[in-house]
C-alpha cells in the first residue's frame, strides 16, 4: 500500500503566500478483490445515474411531444366577423371550388409554414386627400385663408400641389373618399398581398378621376353633384375589374373640390352671377308660362304647336295647308274649351263682328229698297235722302234753329241756349265720352281691304313679318 499526502507538494516560491494545510488524505490501495470492491462501491452511482437519464429522457419526450402538439393547433385560428380570407398550403391557395373562403369562427389548419390562413377585412374605406389638393401655406388651414393668401403669381409647383387637368384645360382640386368590398378574396389575394390591398385601391381611384377630370368643364365639375362621382366610381371599378382584383366599389364621393387657389375668389362671383342668371332665367320662365297660361289656358302648348305649324306652312309656301291649320286653330279657339283670355278677346270679337253684322245688315236692306229708285230717278232721291237727314237733324232735341230778317245790312244775334237744350246737350257729352272709353278698351282690328277675305284666313305673317298680305 502507497500513502500519498496531499502535502507532498512542491515548497511555494519565496514571493508567495503560504498555503493553508491540508484537510483530506486520499489513500489508493492494491491488491486481490480491489477491482471488485471498487465495482460493488459504484453500482449506486450508476443506478442513480442511469435512473437520472431515464427520466430526463422521459421528460424531453414529453416536452417533445408537447411541442409537437403546441405546433399543430398553432394552426387554428379564429376568423372575426368583418374578415374574410383563405387558406393556403406551402403557399398554394387550397379548398373546394368555389368554397375557398374561409368563413367567421375557428378554422383549424396546418401550422405555419406548412399551411396558412390568410386574412384581410372584407370591407374597407380610403381617402385620398393629397393626390389633387394644394399644399397650403405654413399657418393656412382653411380653404378661404389658403385662398386669400393665394395670388395670381403663386404658381401650381408640381410633385408639390396635386391638380387635374378638366375638359376646358383648367385646373381643379379634389378629395376622394370611397368605401370597398373583398366580394372573392381568392381573385384578391391570387393577385395582391393583402398589406398592398388599399394601395390598389387608391391607384385605382386615383386614375379614374383623372379620366373623370378630363370628361368635365372646369364649371360642370364644380357644380355637378352626382355626374361626376358615378363616372369616377365607373372608371375606378372597370380599371379594379381588369386587374381581376375581386374587390368592389361601394359609395364613392367627392367631398371636397374647388378650382385653384389664385382664381378662387373671381370664380366664386363668376359662380354668383350664373346663379343669379339662373334665378333670373327661372323668373322669366315662370312669368311666361304665367302669361301664357292666362291667354291661352293650361294647354298652351297646343296653341303654340298649332301656330308654328302654320308658320312652318307659310315658310314653306303651303297656303292650302296654311289655312287647314288656321282653321284647325280658329276651331281650338272658339270652341267650347276655355283657352284663358283669349276665349274674352274672342267673345268679345264675336260679339262685335254680330254687330256690325247686324248693323250692316239693315243698312244693306235699306240700299237694296232704294236702289229701284235710284236707277229710275237719281236726282230725286238724292233730293229726298238730303231732305230726310236735314230733318233728322232738326228733330234732334239739341237742335236750335233760328229766323234772320232778309233785309240789307249787318245784322247782330246774341244767341243763348235754353236750359233743357244745355242739359241734353251736356247728357250727349258724357255719352260719347263713355263710348270713347270703352272703345279704348276693348281691341280693335283695323284691316285694310285687301287684308279682307270671307269665311278663309286674311292676315298672313311669319315670324319675321317678312312674307304674306300684311307685307303686300
């Protein structure tokens, strides 16, 4: 047997410190039966060891074993109302024709990256609020203050302040906002990433105004509500159909447009006055219809038809056509139907025309009796008719007559009308006058004789007064 003690250590350097003694003794004997004493002596140490690698090694199975199942349904996910998506395996988009899309609640799938679910929202909205408008001045936050501070000199810096070119070649500014459904998420996704979605989008919106801009005046964008969103919606759409994107517009509206800044304020008043104008034009329209309602009644449209026609007649030399449509006309106007004032006016001429009618009636009697005698004795019947009118005239009531003496010289009459002469006299002034008046009133047609034709037409002008008996 071989002691060896731990001190048998080499003697520490003169510069070193001493050490401290030694504790143990490790004593190592040979011999018969050693080997077997020292196999007995570590048969604990292996079992203990061996049971020790045992477990470790069943608990990095079941650790194993639960990454494997923390890996599977790492797969599941929840779809939320509002998405919409599909599911894809080793990148390539799988499910049953037609039924791709994954629906709201749980989809159980494999794990990233063997398989994925991928999502977007099914309906979406952007604004493009910087792609046609102005940039304002620092400090200017409203329209009117960036207007006001706009001058003629301040030019449009392009890349800086966004504009459209319109139809009439000048410039305008708008805002965009619209609303967007996924309706197939598999042509959307097929064809875009999903974090790319809105950018299409607005490139989409954005190339359609610019089409739309190029369609409208200046003043018909302006001032046109719906024109020109339903062409801008159209447009965005046709360019989203031909990139198969599988997203639809909704509402598209263009809350903001105004023309540039340096000409805002004038193209404001120019705005005012049409508006004015329209208002104007509004007036006169309904004063006109007014006035045409109140001489021609509620179908004036008729009236006015039948006039142009025999206007378009007489343009065209037609006279038997001409005086079918004026007779057609003098049928809608003395006919039962009330046609305004002009039913008065033609009452009133009826009226007139049954007079004279009338009155010429009785005088053409008269000449017709005196005309046998006339051919038999002129000179006497002239004699008799002078001799019956100075006695018409000296039975009238106002009539004075008076005797002056036959003799020579210079006769002086101071003459005085009686009372009840003055006062018939008086009654006779009053009369005409009324008549006068009421002559005054009423319309009188004073036609020439060649303007004159029985049971036909008899004045004839266009519009021009160019043509017809009244130019003759």
């Amino acid at each position: 047997m071989t002691d060896l003690n731990s001190n048998t250590n080499p003697a520490p350097a003169a510069d070193e410190a001493p050490r401290r003694g030694a504790s143990a003794q490790y004593t190592v004997s040979t011999g018969a039966g050693a080997e077997a004493a020292m196999r007995q002596a570590m048969d604990p140490a292996n079992q203990s060891l061996g049971e020790a690698l045992r477990l470790s090694y069943r608990v990095l199975q079941v650790a194993i074993l639960a990454l494997v199942v923390v890996f599977l349904f790492s797969g599941f996910q929840t779809v939320q109302e509002g998405q919409t998506g599909v599911k894809t395996f080793f990148g390539r988009i799988v499910g049953a024709p037609g039924d791709e899309q994954v629906a709201p609640g749980l989809q159980p799938f494999w794990p990233y990256p063997v398989g994925e679910i991928v999502l977007l929202p099914q309906k979406d909205a952007v604004e493009l609020n910087g792609e046609f408008w102005p940039r304002f001045k620092q400090g200017m936050t409203t329209v009117d203050q960036a207007a006001a501070s706009t001058t003629p000199e301040d030019p449009i810096r392009p890349g800086l302040d966004g504009s459209l070119i319109t139809a009439d070649g000048d410039l305008a500014h708008v805002r965009i906002a619209a609303e967007y459904t996924v309706e197939d998420a598999v042509r959307t996704l097929d064809q875009f990433q999903p974090e790319s979605l809105r950018e299409v989008v607005r490139h989409a919106l954005a190339r359609g105004m610019v089409l739309t801009a190029a369609q409208f005046t200046l003043q018909e964008l302006l001032e046109n509500r719906d024109g020109p969103e339903q062409a801008l919606r159209q447009r965005a759409q046709s360019t989203l159909d031909s990139m198969k994107s599988g997203v639809k517009l909704g509402t598209v509206t263009i809350p903001e447009k105004i023309a540039p800044l340096a000409i805002r304020n004038t193209f404001s008043r120019v705005q005012e006055a049409r508006e004015n104008s329209k208002l104007a034009l509004e007036k006169a329209q309904q004063e006109a219809n007014g006035t045409l309602v109140g001489m021609a009644g509620a179908d004036y449209a008729q009236i006015l038809d039948l006039v142009q026609r025999y206007e378009t007649e007489l343009t065209r030399g037609d006279l038997t056509a001409a005086d079918a449509v004026m007779q057609e006309l003098g049928t809608r106007l003395e006919g039962g139907t009330n046609v305004g004032q002009t039913s008065a006016i033609i009452a009133r001429a009826q009226a007139y025309r049954a007079s004279v009618r009338a009155t010429l009636g009785k005088e053409v009697g008269r000449l017709n009796g005196l005309a046998p005698s006339f051919r038999e004795n002129p000179q006497q019947l002239v004699r008799k008719l002078w001799l019956d009118a100075v006695r018409q005239v000296l039975s009238s009531p106002t009539a004075e007559m008076l005797a002056a003496p036959n003799a020579g010289g210079p006769v002086r009459i101071n003459l005085e009308s009686s009372n009840e002469v003055m006062q018939a006299r008086r009654q006779n002034e009053v009369q005409r006058r009324k008549i006068e008046a009421m002559g005054t009133n009423s319309v009188n047609f004073q036609l020439g004789s060649r303007q004159i034709t029985i049971d036909e037409p008899g004045r004839r002008l266009d519009r021009s007064a160019q043509k017809g008996f009244g130019r003759d």
